[in-house]
C-alpha cells in the first residue's frame, strides 16, 4: 500500500500518516520526489488500512499495490487446477461441452435434449431445478422434481449433471443430486451461498455477476476457496454494458486475463452472453480460440415452446452444426473434446 | 406485446404468427403498413411468449408495451405509499434522515454516534450488525451482538433502528430487533430473502442493484410486495460505471422517475453513492433537490478509525453541517424535516 | 509514477529497471516491503514513461501519482475561474439559466422563445445553428442563416447568445456572432476543434463526452487553456450507462467533483441528461443544490412540433414554473440568478 | 413507428394522435388490445415524429419498428461488400492482417517493422501520422513527414498502407498517401469528418466510437455512405464499461452481429480493444474464430522503446507467433489468409 500526498503537504501531516502506519504494527518508508512526497507501507497491509489512510490531512490518495485475493492467485499456486469428474477432467487439455435446457421442464424433454447432445458430442448435461427470475410471476423451475428428472436421466443418458442452487438451505439438497453446483451471476456475491457451497466437497461453477471486476469475481471465489473446496471453476456469462442490441456483452478477454491472475479453469456461456440463439456458435467458437476450457450452452427440443429463454436456445439441429463447427477450433488451439463419459460417479 | 415481421416476410410466416399467438390463448391483430407488417397481441401476455414468438420464422423482433411489475407501479395504486414508524411517517411530505456508522463496532461507538446524529436532527439510526464484504478476510460484522447493542441504544437514545439482513434464514431474527430491515444492493436479486422479508410485517428498504435497470428494481420490489407486505421503500446507492473517480455514480434522476412510475418512497445513499466524504453533503442536498423522500448517511466517531466504510463517512461536525444545509433545501421544495422520534415502538 | 514489480521478481530484473529510468533522465527509488518490491520515479514523468516501465520483465504495474492535467487543475489556480459576459458572471455566486430551443428553426420561433425566457428569469440564450445528428437524414440546423436570426434576436431580445461550434474551419464564423462557443459531447476529443476554439478570445463551454472521465474531460479542457483561452466552463449533459429509461444519466456528483480538482465553472443540462421533459425540473434543482453554477435548458414553443429533441423540451409554461422552483433552490444554497443583462456586448 | 397509449388514455386523446399523425401525411392504425390501446403509423416515419408524438397527451411511449439506416443494411444490399486493394480482397473468403507501429517515428522504425509484418504474413501496413492524444502535452504523430516515411516504405517493402485522418481539412492530403483511411474512435460521430471522408474514392475503415451503439455506428457508416464511397470497413476496437484491468472491452459478439444486419466487411483490433500486448493474441484468435474479416495489431521494435502504446504492441517474435497460431483457426472456420501483396497500387 502507497500513501501520495498532496504537492500541499505539511511535514507534520507527513509525520502524522506514518505514526498513524506504526499505530496498527506497520511501517512507513518515505521517499520524497518532484512530483509528490510518497510513504510505502511496510508489513502486512489489510484493505480497511486504505480508507483509515486517506481521511489523514495531507493525504491526496491511497493506493494498493498487492491483490486481495490469494488462495484463487497465479502467484499462490502456479500450476492449473484440474477438476476430475469421473473420466471427464476440466481445466486440462480437454475442452468440454456442457449442454441442455436452460430449465428442467419435463423427464422427457429432458432426456430427449440429453439424448441428443450426447449425440452431438456434449460431456456434462446442464438444466435448472431452481430458475432466478427477474419477476415472481414467471416460471421459477420445478424445484425438487426437477433434481429427480435430472438424476433419473443422468442415469439413463450416461451424462453427469450440473444444476443451479440459489439458496444457502438448499445447498446439501442440491448437491445430493448434482456432480457440480452452478452459482448463478445474482447469487455471485450471495456471500452465505458461497461459503455453504464451499464447505460440501462438490466441484462447482462461480458465474460472473453481471456487473463484476476481475476482482470482485476472484475475491467471491476466495469464499469457496477458502472453506475449503479447491473444485472451482468459472463461468463468464456476459457483463452488462450500453448496449442494447445483444442481452449482455460477452467480455472475451476475461479468459485470458483469468489464465494470467488464476489458476481456476474458465468456462464460458454463450447462450446467456448473447441472448440470441444464432449469435450462440460464432460466441462459442471465440471463446474456445482464446483459451477457454469449455463452453455451456442451452439446447431445447422446441425453443419456441421453451419455459424460459427460448431465444438463445439451439435446436438439436444448430447444436450438431455447432458441434462441428467447433471441434477444428479446438483442435487449431491444441487441444481436444472430451469424450463423453461412459461410467458416471453414481 | 407487438410481433414485428420482417420486411422480407411470407404471407405464410405471418399466418404462422398469427396461429402461434393462437394456441396460447391469446388473439392476433394484423397492421400491415408500408414499412413493416406488425401483429398486436390481444389478450393478457406473458413473458415467455416473448421469446416463443422471437423464434418463429420471418419475425424480426417482439416489443413488449405492458411493464412487467404491477403491485409496485403508480398505475396500480395512483396514491403515494406512505409508511409509519412510530410518529415518523415516511413517503409523505415529511423528510426523514437516517443516519449512524456503517458497521456497529461496539455500545459506546454506536450510543456516541446515537445521541449526536439525534441532537443535530436525525431520525432513524442506522448501524449494520451482519456486514457484506467483498473479500471473505475482513471485518462482516459483530452478528447478533451487533443487533443487541443496537436494541439497547435504541431505548437509550430514543431512535427507531435500521439494519440489514443479508440471508433468508436471519430475517426473523434481523425482523426481532429492527424497525426497518435493510435489503443490501448485492442481495437485490436474491428472491429467497425477497420472499422472506415480504412475510414479515416490517418496513423493508430495499437498495437498487449495481446494475439494476428501473425495471428490474420494481420487479424486485415485486416479490416483497406480492408476499402482502405494503411497507416497502426503495434506496439509490449509486450504480456502477465506467467512472473510477467515484465509488459509484449517483443516479439522481431516477428519484422523479421513481416517482413517476411508483407509488413507493425513495430514499438516497450518497455515502455508498460517493465513496468519498466531502461529496456526501452536495449530493445529499441534490437528492432531496429532486425530490426524495430521506437520505441516508454514514456518521462515525472517528472514521480514519473505522473498521468499515471511513473514507466515506462524516463525523459528527461534518454531519452538523450537513444537517445546516439540509433545512433550507427542504423547506425550498416545500417540505419538513421528520422530528425525531421520542415515542418508539418497542 | 511507482514500478509494482512482481514477487517474483529477481535482482537483476530490479536493476533493469532502475537503469531504465535512468536512461530518461529519471531518478529510480528503491523500497522493498514485506509485500512487494517498489520503484518510485523521481523527477518530471511522462505519460510514455508507462508503457515503457510496465514492458519491462519483472514489472506487475505501473501506477502513475500525479494528474496529467495542470492549467485546469485548482492546484494550479486556485482561486475560482469567474467568466465575465456583459454584466453576468459565470461561476461566481451568481447561478446563470441559458435557455431556448435545441435548434433555430426560424426567427420568430427564436423571438418568441427569448421573449418568454427572458421574462421568465434566463440569462442566455441557447440555440443550435449547426446541429449535429446521429442520421445524415435527419434536421442539421439552418447554419449560417440560424446564426443571422441568432444576432438579429440577440439585439431585439437583449440576451446573450450560446451556440454550438462542430468543425474547426467554423470557428472563427461562429465565433463572430456567438458570446459563448460551445463544443458539444460528441466532440470533446475533437483535439483540432478544442484548439481552434482555444486561439480565439470568446468564453468557451466544453460538454463532458458521453463516455468520458473526469480526467479525460479536464484533459480536453487543457488543450484549450493551454491556447492561451482561460475563458472556460464545463457541462456535464449525462454519461452514457446501461439504463434505459433515461436518455442519459446525469453524473450529479461530478459537479462537486469538478470543484474540487478543478478551478472552472460547471453547468449542468438536464434537458440531454435525462432525455424527458418532465425529469428536467426536478433534477435542474439538484444539479443547483450541488452547487452547479448554472443550468442550460431546452425551451420551444410547441415542444410537439420541434424539429429536434422536443421529448426533453420544456413549453414556456412549464420553464416559467421551473424558474419559481429554482429561486428557493439558489437561495438554499446561498446564492443568487442572474439578472437578464440589458446591455450586451455588440 | 407504433404508438403506445396509457391505459387512463381517453378517446380523445387517441382521436388527437391519429390527427396530429395525419398532419405529416401519414395515416394512424388503430388497434385496441386487451392490454393497451396501440396506433400504428403507415406511411414513412422519420425520426423527429417520435419526439413529437411522445409529447401528446395520453401517450405512453412511441416505438420505432424500422432501423434508421439504410445503405448500410443488409436488407438494402444482402450481398456481402468486398473492398479490393491491389491483389487483396477484404470481406470475402480472405482474411486480412494490418499490422504495425502505432506511430510512425522513424523511416527506419516503420520500414524494419514493414519488413518484419510481412516476412510473419502481414498483408497491410499500419502506422499513424496523425494521432489523437488524450493530452495536448503527448506525442501527437509526425504529421506530413509521416506520411512521406510511410509512402516510402509502402514502396520499399511492398504493402498497402492505412493511416488515421482526423480533420476534415486534412482528408485530401491524408487521402493522397494512403491505401486505407482510417477514422478513429473518438471520431466516429464527427460528422464534417464522415462526409468529407465519404467524398474521396479510397476504401475507409471505421472504427467504433467507445460507447457507440451498433445503430450509432451504422448511422455514422451511413454519413460515409450516402456520399457515393461504398468501399467501407468497420472496425470493433473495444468499448467502454466498469472493467478497468483491460484498457477497453472487446465486444467480440458485435461482429457476428455486424454480419446479421449489415455487408460492409469487419476488421477487429485486440490492440486497442485489450491495452496488453498478452492479450492480443487469444483475442485475436477469437475475434477470427467468430468471423472478422480481419485483424489489425500493433507491432513495434522495442516496444518498451515506444513513443505511443508501447504496452500493447508485439514485438517481431510475438507477432510471429501470433500469425503462426493464427493460421489454425483460419483454417478452422473455412477461409484462408490473404498473400502479401506483391505489387501495389502506386
């Protein structure tokens, strides 16, 4: 943590700030330039020192110069965190594709989509039970029995499943069923959520809040982290910006600056980036060619009779052309699809 | 809900439309102009058909004409909501102020803050016993100690108490010991504590996401409104932009927007909507300029002393003065300041 | 500036990096913390120096500590900008209204607009001769005709006149009719236009760009004070954010900023800030409460037959009843309007 | 245009819009829903109607159903447009890459990195004369000098040029040296610019404004356009939102987007779109895996030597290994790199 004062800065001012530095057991080390006088912080700083600095007299701002976050750090664990789901292994050379509606309607329109995208090539089946919605008088999901179709068509299509869970009390229902655990971009600083998910020891995937910093997003994932579940992946879903035209602004550049800061695998979600099914491939493809470990999308027997999201869902016909689409993108980066898996953890 | 077909449209695509709007219940009206065929949709919509009709083929976009929120709109109760605590009514042509630290630290700093936010005219005090935190290392607050002390200045100090819960499972907890519970700007969208808090017979603020569009804002208000629970107030704290120079931007117009679109009074957060001190007086005066119902702001003993939130809290001078220029703003839109309470419910 | 190096990074690398300043001119200063090794630069930086520092193996970030903005900042001048236009004066204790149409139309409708604003309290005269549009289709202004019925009303009504420059071959044009030149947004980083507009001698108003910061705002500034031409005032028009109810959303609390860095004069346009004409009152009296020195607003004759933005237009009616709620505002805040000039410079 | 009428809306009201629709000679179409009374508009609409009918009593708010550009839409012209450049096609089966200096400093500084770009595959030269600079007090290009340097090294090694235009008064001269006038995106709504740019016959690549819509942007094309130039690009460079650890945000779904509604080519720019030299290639890689038309990178030397945005330029090596990893996924989505060109328009 740096301490610039302002050009107007007293000497006294200056000797207050670095009492102020000794007061809390750190020290302060001058250094007076042209332009400013500046003091570093010596120690172990803590983000409530900044705002306890920059009230002082003299002090123009403060600035922190070491990341909040650690355990979801480059700089804490170098090599890449994989996640094993039974034969599947994310965050590895595999690349893979979680598909299927965007909210469990029915076991058959389930088992039906999981059927096809099986099919087609996807390694994990994706469908909400609990559905965030922006109105209480739309379609929430089936809740409970739609955990039973999932598991029931886990079993039948040889898929694992991954499922939203929106509430903290609901965390241990929802992992009963679930290979992995979605947190949803509201719920991504939904603090208690994060830390009951953090405490089962179920992969899980931490979307991006809709409008959230690198930071914020890694610091939310410093919760699970530091409950101590190390299978966590992240999910950019869209950020939201002026425009109007697509639902949100898929922010591609995320997950090379994911690759860079962690050492979290980063999965991305065309379908609510867009929010326009013939937007969903090309999104796709870009997000595999810049680094991604995966992608998500949300495929429906009849989008035009889905419950939800509809528009940014592909038939099974633009899934297929998707899927070939992208397995020469996969294989121009180096790396390659994940096999569906056979055997699936019961 | 208007169907907008594409200039290149089939005679069969718009017959298509117009059978799909159909078997939904609801009747087709055709209006072909010279710019585009366009179908009006007569009957009671819903959101989902929307995306339904979005799919279908020669479509080029669907607009919406109906706003999705009902309970919370003006058109639904044309009369102000006005909202009691005791002898102070909020929403009416009274001006309430809350003030009082951002996180309760201990007793004697919360009675301190107490008695010298009462003596220079605030009426409700505000102080935070469960405390967000972005980062999962630093100070969330003293919990249900913290919602004691509260209780206890309460009777000493003789001022109704705001506070925040941030999880389902604390409401009634959270609800035992304040007279307005306090939904967070992260937690706008968690519909779990929106349900619950609307169960509750207690006021409610709920503060506007980060990124909450008017419109998802009011359907958040929805879900406590629709729980039967009338008492809810609403609080701009600032949104995020591109802008670094603040914590947040202000949103001042949405006030008269509110207010033009809402029967619920709205109150403002410029500490939160600032970041910085010495901006909370000028944007304090702005909002009760265009017309909010109270603001509220943050008042700490020694804020370069504390845990949470000092750089953008006032002392007790720095608040005095605040008060000073508040009165004659207030008496310019021709309303009063509340008078503190000295009843309170207990 | 201050060079963050990485924790890992080596001696060599730190030495690197120390001669690199040097190679500049520069001096480098070494301050190893607990957390990081950092580099202050001593002596004059420059913008470049950045980019530069931050290439080099072993550097984190680059955090520069002074502004890169001097004639505009109020640690150059600190003492406020006061504009001198006949008997008016712009960022004193005086608060300015420019009033009339978006664009001239026609003489009379120019008249009759003056007429009524000038009874109704304004100051100044707006009105665009040369109209930018986001359409090459659509309304751009009567040009040099409108600046004729400029002049010809400016004599008959006894207003000053503001009028909006856009390219820089007609500057010196509009700068022989206009007493105000103003730049618009969408033209705030047009850097030819801001020094042309700097080497004449008229008092300038600079809008705020739609997605500008603060910094880049005083940095447009700069390019006309640093022509010699202290004559300036900035307008802040409403930034660009993902609401859509509002045609823009005012940044209120820019203007207290604004006086705290800066010494020149700042206006507030609440008519291109919310996009409505029934937001414009109320927050023109926020605008004033928080201290701008004057407002700009849009007043026709038949806001329904404006030949541009007659949505955010306010009839002479409802100006006339924004002018008797402002004179409490100004009061408020211990200031005073304007009074109409009845002389002006010919 | 459709008009959307309160549901308090009197017969009155709605009988005044269809009169005042027919006043332009146009003709209002009644339609009474459930939910609403809508008045569609037939006829030619133009967008000032929409302020004026927005006005009228009883008025909810008016929809405009029809884009507002034309020339620049798909619909107008649904074949793709394909510039020709000497041997190169832009916006057909080929994808083209512009690379080098941000600013031309040196004859020897542009014709080492011409050689380098295109020995690694480049196929035109980039490098800017004229430089838009957020401060006065930065480098701001050679100026005339700069274009000799660069109509030599065109010469010496074989490539195309393009090189930014800022002024209206400069496009001759600009026009005169260069294969490609680019217009930048501080000045995508100088609308003296566009046109003037618009009367030359040299193909013109338009970037996109920071905070521009994909409307605004396709208007300002239009401003190009409707002056008879129809060899237009346009380039996405990365807009502005809250992220701050990335200069910009590549919006990489605007160029399928750009393809749906539009047939001018898109060019993508991951210099400026990231602000890092390590993020250029992976988004590189995804803005081809999503269907630019092709990509435009800085390319310096000694980057850490660079008089303008030194942080984001490759040096040689790195933009070799950008080209070698770019190959794949040209492949990947069907289409192939264009050749340097061997001989040049002179």
């Amino acid at each position: 943590m740096i301490v610039v004062m302002k050009s107007s800065a007293t000497d006294e001012e200056v000797a207050h700030v670095i009492k102020r530095i000794e007061t809390v057991g750190l020290k302060g080390h001058l250094s007076q330039g042209v332009e400013r006088t500046v003091i570093g912080v010596l120690g172990q700083t803590f983000l409530e020192l900044r705002d306890m600095l920059e009230m002082l007299p003299g002090v123009d701002e403060v600035v922190p110069i070491s990341k909040p976050y650690k355990l979801a750090s480059r700089e804490f664990q170098p090599e890449d965190t994989v996640i094993r789901i039974g034969d599947i292994a994310i965050g590895g050379e595999e690349v893979v594709v979680m598909a299927g509606p965007c909210a469990v309607e029915s076991e058959q329109q389930l088992l039906e989509t999981a059927k096809a995208v099986k099919a087609a090539g996807a390694t994990i089946l994706r469908g909400g039970a609990f559905k965030p919605s922006t109105s209480p008088y739309h379609f929430r999901g089936l809740g409970e029995q739609g955990l039973e179709f999932l598991a029931q068509v886990k079993k039948e299509a040889g898929l694992p499943i991954i499922t939203e869970v929106m509430s903290p009390s609901e965390v241990e229902l929802v992992a009963s069923y679930a290979d992995i655990l979605q947190i949803g971009a509201r719920n991504m600083q939904n603090f208690d959520l994060l830390e009951e998910a953090g405490k089962t020891r179920k992969p899980i995937m931490l979307k991006r809040g809709l409008s959230a910093t690198v930071q914020e997003w890694l610091l939310a994932a410093e919760y699970i982290l530091s409950q101590g579940n190390p299978q966590l992946m992240l999910c950019e879903r869209g950020i939201r910006t002026f425009e109007t035209y697509t639902r949100n602004t898929m922010d591609i550049s995320v997950i090379p600056v994911i690759e860079k800061v962690s050492h979290l695998p980063v999965i991305a979600d065309p379908s609510h980036g867009t929010g326009k099914w013939y937007l969903v491939t090309p999104v796709a493809l870009a997000a595999l060619a810049a680094g991604a470990d995966g992608i998500m999308v949300e495929v429906h027997p009849n989008p035009d009779q889905a419950l939800k999201d509809g528009a940014q869902s592909l038939t099974f016909d633009n899934f297929q052309q998707l899927m070939s689409q992208l397995r020469p993108i996969v294989a121009a980066v180096g790396r390659r699809l994940a096999a569906p898996s056979v055997k699936v953890r019961s």
